[in-house]
C-alpha cells in the first residue's frame, strides 16, 4: 500500500466518523463542541451544514 493510499483511506474514515458523531448528535439533540476562530464553541447539531464531498 502506498502512502498516499494510506492517507485517503485515513481521511475518508475520519469524514466518515465526523458525519456518525453528527448525526447521532442531532438525533439526541446534543450540541457539538466545535474549534472555530481559536475558540471553542458550542453549536446545535442542526446548525451543522452538510458538505458536498
């Protein structure tokens, strides 16, 4: 396996492991716990935008 291989198999389970915690975020109604502009903020999973990949 090249490392390039190994790095976007890396990066698609990590994509795939933010979109899980958000979905069952807005499932329970929990907020998320996000790093935006050097601080930490606490934002309703349902503000969360869904990017197209």
């Amino acid at each position: 396996m090249t490392k390039k291989t190994l790095q976007l198999k890396a990066i698609k389970a990590l994509k795939e492991a933010v979109r899980k915690v958000v979905e069952e975020h807005k499932h329970s109604g929990r907020r998320l716990v996000v790093w935006r502009n050097g601080k930490l903020m606490r934002i309703p999973a349902s503000q969360v935008l869904r990017k197209a990949n």
